[in-house]
C-alpha cells in the first residue's frame, strides 16, 4: 500500500501534537532515556576507534540500557507528581505570572499567541497563561531532574554490575 | 508552596526569560538544549564519583568504566552546545519544516513549529551527537585518558583524577566508617566525662 506524502506529512503532524502535549522536560527525558538504551550501547560495542578490550566494553555498554530504564521510571513518576501538584496549583489560581498580568493590563498579547487563536483575545490569555505555566513546568523539571541524578545513580551503580557480571562471562572479573 | 514558588513567577528574571521564549522558538531550543547539557555535565561528574567509589565494579574494569564517564562528560558538554546550537537556527529549522509538513493541518501551529524546533534541537543535540559522536570520540579519549591520568600506586590502587576534590569527606559513608566514628566519639566523651568528674573531685 502506498502512503501519499500528503498522507505521510498529515501522519507525522498528528505525531508531532501529540509529542507537544507532553511538554519539552518529558520531551527531553524520553529521547535521551530513548538513544542510551538503544543507541549508545551499540556505539560503544562496535567502535572501530577504539581498542579496548572486549571485555571493558561490554561492561561499559550494559550501564547505558540499566541506567536508561532506572533514570526514566524515576523520572516519570517523579516528574508526573511535580507537574500534577503544579497544576492543581495553577487551577486554584496560586501560580500567577508577572507577565500575563501585565499584558492583562496593556492588551498587547505576543504575535505567535495571538497567530495560533486566530486574534481572540480571551482565547490568547487563556493559552498566554497555559505557555508561561508550560515553560514554568519544564525549568522547574530541570531542576528536579538534576537532583534526581544521585539516587537515580547510586541505584542504577547497584543494578548493573550484577547485570554485567551475569552477561559477560570472561572468569575475570576480579 | 506557592509561597515558595511565586518570587520565581513574580520575577523579572524569570517573566523576561518567559517573554523571549514564547516570541522566539530558536531561542526555546537553545534553552532546551542547555538545560539538557547542565543535566548531562551534572550526571557525568556524579556518575564518574560513583564509578570510582564502586567496589562492585571490578578493579580491572573500573578505571576504563570511571574514565569512559568522564571522557563522555566533557565531549557531552561541547558537541551538544555546537550540534544544537547550529541545529536550532531558523534556516535548517524552516527546510526541514518545509520537507516534512507540507501541506498538514495543525490546531495549533505556533505551538506544533515550537515543538518541533525543540524535539530536532533534541534528537540532533541529545540523540546524534551524545549516542553516536559522543561514545565514537569518547571512547578512544578514555582509552587515552585511562593511560595518562589513571595511574596505578606502588600496591596496585588507581588513583582517579579529581578523586580529592569529589571525595569531600575522608570517611566515605560506609558502615565501618559509620562504627569507627561512633566508637571514636564514645571514646572521647568518656575520656571528658572522667575529666569533669576529676575536676569537681
């Protein structure tokens, strides 16, 4: 069966939304949680430039999978309880912007807000607040994304010599 | 909460950052892709501090384990800037836009190109050049590194670079450690109470 480009184009917007929707912190975990586990092992296994040997690689390799799997459960659970607090917050009007507030007074929206709700006012207030909360979300998850490292780290330090050590039989590992 | 949360919101700081992000979508991916090169700088170190400290990790492996993390650390931070960086710029961002949606309907275009702006920052920055770049030249830079900075002491013990400065304490926390310093703490109590207790004799 063949896929019009139109089709394929149509195809790859409605991916794109519903990507957006997450917000660009879990945007960022997914795709790097995503390359360690699949990509990065196989670049180091299959280097040509390296010389090290098999072994050292091996081990090497299985910490990108075990770490990919324990940072992204940590960081799906973690950053699923931050931004739902966020936004109950948000809903009982506790969060509010300095900008939103001060465009409420002016009128002057920013073009690209104001483009994407077809110059409703009342509609570019709603999602002038709905971005700013978004972006809020996201550099607050930075932050916690970043403290999450050590015990995400110290956890995963513990899960993958014993999966390295269970794959790669070479009775060296002393 | 929101007592902590509103000197952030009421910012200018914070309000100005929020006002370049939403008018420019080069400028959103950038901030997406530094953010994501602050996390990866971060883990590096802790994951390099971790490495070395890993009895588990055998003595052979860890110090090509512990200089693999660092070697990518440093490598992570630069090419993630320059890949993203060129990546984020509004002329490849618009041809690419161009060939993959042309003729689509979106609800909400503005939000979908800025998406899109940030997920090819992301895939060029975090995926391309941290998965594929990163370990091609961070492996043989640990092989280097491991051979240069990685040696061994007269009783076979690595010493790990910036091992003293990532070692803030001398006493790891260990459950020995953890023992001998209350034992060393009993010990100094008692020797002060039988000093008081001379003292009011």
């Amino acid at each position: 069966m063949k896929v019009s480009p139109i089709k394929f184009n149509q195809r790859m917007a409605n991916s794109l939304e519903r990507f957006s929707s997450q917000g660009g912190e879990k945007i960022a975990n997914y795709i790097n949680a995503g390359g360690k586990f699949a990509i990065a092992p196989l670049v180091i296994l299959y280097n040509p430039f390296s010389k090290e040997s098999k072994e050292n690689k091996k081990w090497a390799a299985i910490k990108q999978p075990v770490e990919a799997i324990v940072t992204i459960a940590a960081q799906i659970a973690a950053l699923g309880l931050l931004f739902k607090g966020i936004d109950k917050l948000a809903a009982k009007g506790k969060i509010k912007f300095k900008l939103v507030e001060d465009i409420k007074k002016s009128g002057e929206f920013p073009k690209q807000i104001l483009e994407s709700v077809n110059n409703d006012k009342t509609k570019a207030l709603e999602e002038l607040n709905k971005n700013c909360l978004d972006i809020f979300k996201d550099r607050i998850g930075t932050v916690l994304t970043i403290a999450l490292y050590v015990p995400i780290l110290a956890l995963s330090n513990r899960i993958f010599p014993k999966v390295a050590d269970m794959l790669v039989k070479d009775n060296d590992n002393e | 909460m929101s007592n902590i949360l509103t000197p952030i919101t009421q910012s200018k700081l914070f309000n100005n950052h929020l006002k370049r992000v939403i008018n420019d979508d080069a400028f959103a991916a950038k901030t997406i892709v530094v953010c994501s090169v602050m996390k990866d700088v971060f883990a590096y170190s802790v994951r390099y501090k971790t490495t070395m400290d890993n009895e588990k990790i055998p003595e052979k492996r860890r110090p090509f384990v512990a200089a693999m993390d660092m070697a990518s650390g440093i490598v992570t931070a630069i090419a993630q800037i320059v890949v993203g960086f060129a990546i984020a710029s509004p002329k490849i961002q618009n041809r690419l836009w161009n060939a993959l949606f042309k003729g689509a309907e979106f609800k909400n275009i503005g939000i979908a190109k800025k998406s899109f702006a940030t997920i090819l920052a992301l895939v060029g920055s975090g995926v391309i050049t941290e998965r594929i770049l990163v370990p091609l030249i961070a492996t043989p830079l640990a092989e280097k590194m491991e051979k240069k900075f990685f040696k061994k002491t007269p009783d076979e013990q690595t010493q790990y670079p910036l091992s003293n400065y990532l070692h803030l304490s001398k006493n790891r926390p260990t459950l020995k450690s953890f023992i001998n310093k209350t034992s060393a703490n009993e010990k100094q109590s008692k020797k002060q109470d039988k000093k008081a207790l001379q003292k009011t004799i």
